[in-house]
C-alpha cells in the first residue's frame, strides 16, 4: 500500500483521486522538479560516460593510419604459423609416419593418435629419450603461438588503456619474435639429436622466419603509435563529466549537490541564452497586453 509522499498517510484502495486525502498534495506531480533535475543530472554524466567510452573504441581501432595497419597485420603471426616449420614424426611400425610441423600438421597428428603416442612412449626406457625430445620440440614450437594468439587478444582490446595497451602488444610481440627464434634453433638442435635415432624423426626447416618476420611488423607498427602517440577528440566537457560520473557512482558526490548543468560548455552556455532569450520575448509580450489592457480601460 502507498502513502502520501509529504505527510506520510498511508493511502487505501479508495483513494482514487491525485490528491491526498490528508494534506491535499498533488501525488502526481509532487517532488516533480526534484526528480527530474536528478534525472536530467544522471542521464547527462552518464551520456558523457558512454561517449568518451566509444571515442575511446574508435580511436584505439580505427583512430588513424597506424591503428588501422595495426588491426591488419595483427593476424600476420598465426597466419605464418601455416608455413611448416620442419617435419616430424615417429619411426615405430604401428605408428609411423611423418607430419608437418605446423598447426594442419599438429591436427592431423591429433586426430590419427600420434600425440597420445607421443605422451606415452616419452616414459618408455628404451625409446624415452628420443621420443622426449621430439616432444619437447613440438611443445616448444607451440609457444609461438601462444604469443600469436595474444597479439591478437591485446590487439582487439587496446582500447582499455590506449597508452599502456601499446606497450603490452610490443612485449608480447617482442617475446613472440624471441620464442620464435628460440624455437627455431632448438628444432635444429632436434634435428641433429635425433639423426640417427630409430625410433623418432625431426626434419628442422626455416618456417619460423616467417613467424619471426610477422612479430617483427607488429612490433614495429605499435612501437611507432607508442612513439607517435595519439588522444581521441573528446567533445567539451566530456572527460569532466566522466570523471564526475565516476565519483557518483562511487559514492564520492551525491548528485543532489551537483548543479545543473553539471558542467558548463559552450553549447550548454548557448541554450541557456536562448532560453533567457525567450523568457525575455514572453515578458515584453506579457507587458505589451498588459499596456494595451490599461489603455483600452482608460479609454472605456
């Protein structure tokens, strides 16, 4: 059951009328200035909010030359994972066979068993050795594309942190180059341990310079944004009105004690002109009726 806003009488089911059985106050409209003032305050810091938010979104991804190049290339380094890096494979007679080092070629060996094979004979005492270290080569070459996949993951959402966004897809790409040299060498380190061996093949190929050149580009793209650097343009007020909105929501500023508007710019500065503008033109008018009726009753 409601009551009555102003006086607090609870009202019953009979209580039809707009107005308080008690006081007489307009239940419809009471506190109707107060309520829409507040509203009027939130919905303009919360707007604010919600731009800065997309202005933010479209200069980080499509903000300028540099930030489109880097939304293209940042696939390059997955994209060049598709050139094999060698060839690998077990020499057993149940489960021979031979699969490019390459995400296809790690699939295919997926689905025909060859990994679970991998894992097992690893603990084998007399193919464990080998087998091991061809492990250890696949596992080094996934790392990769680890760092492939989190360029792309940091890419998409640089524009968290414009600034700091550019320095994590640098290091991750730097570390992504790295681990794609580091791998390269330790396949030819695979290469030349299991020449010989019986049981496990590894063929070392120079696939990862493609990787290592896709990393390179990233890294330079977003090295030169970092240096360059860039700021969205922010319509007037906005970032005040952001940062105020925050405050509110925090707990910091309550919005009854924030004026309105809460943050003057021009364009708020040129509807209150032209609000006193026709506040102005309903007065002159008002006084014009007012003279014509004082002169028509000196006339009577």
């Amino acid at each position: 059951m409601n009551q009555c806003p102003k006086c607090g009488k609870r009202l019953r089911l009979i209580n039809v009328s707009q107005f308080c059985p008690r006081c007489g106050v307009n239940l419809r409209f009471y506190g109707f200035r107060e309520t829409f003032e507040r509203e009027a305050k939130q919905a303009e810091l919360s707007q604010a909010a919600v731009h800065v938010k997309i202005k933010r979104l479209k200069a980080a991804l499509v903000g300028s030359p540099l930030a489109i190049a880097r939304l293209c290339v940042m696939i390059l380094p997955l994209v060049s994972l598709l050139v094999p890096a060698g060839a690998f494979g077990l020499k057993t007679p149940m489960l021979g066979g031979e699969y490019a080092l390459s995400p296809l070629g790690l699939f295919g060996a997926f689905t025909d068993g060859r990994v679970n094979a991998l894992l097992t004979l690893a603990n084998d005492p007399i193919a464990g050795a080998d087998v091991t270290a061809l492990r250890n080569a696949v596992f080094v070459y996934l790392v990769p594309a680890v760092f492939a996949l989190l360029t792309i993951v940091t890419t998409l959402l640089c524009f968290v942190s414009i600034r700091r966004m550019q320095k994590v897809i640098c290091t991750v790409s730097g570390l992504g180059f790295l681990s794609a040299l580091v791998s390269m060498l330790f396949s030819f380190f695979t290469d030349t341990k299991l020449r010989e061996s019986p049981y496990a093949a590894f063929d070392a190929g120079v696939g990862l310079l493609a990787c290592m050149l896709a990393f390179a580009v990233v890294f330079a793209i977003n090295f030169m944004l970092e240096s360059r650097g860039f700021d969205p343009d922010y319509a007037e007020g906005m970032l005040e009105r952001t940062a105020i909105w925050h405050d509110v929501k925090a707990g910091k500023i309550k919005l009854e004690d924030l004026p309105q508007p809460v943050v003057e710019t021009e364009e708020t500065r040129k509807i209150e002109r032209e609000i006193e503008k026709q506040k102005a033109a309903l007065a002159g008018a008002a006084d014009n009726e007012t003279v014509e009726s004082e002169v028509k009753a000196d006339e009577e």
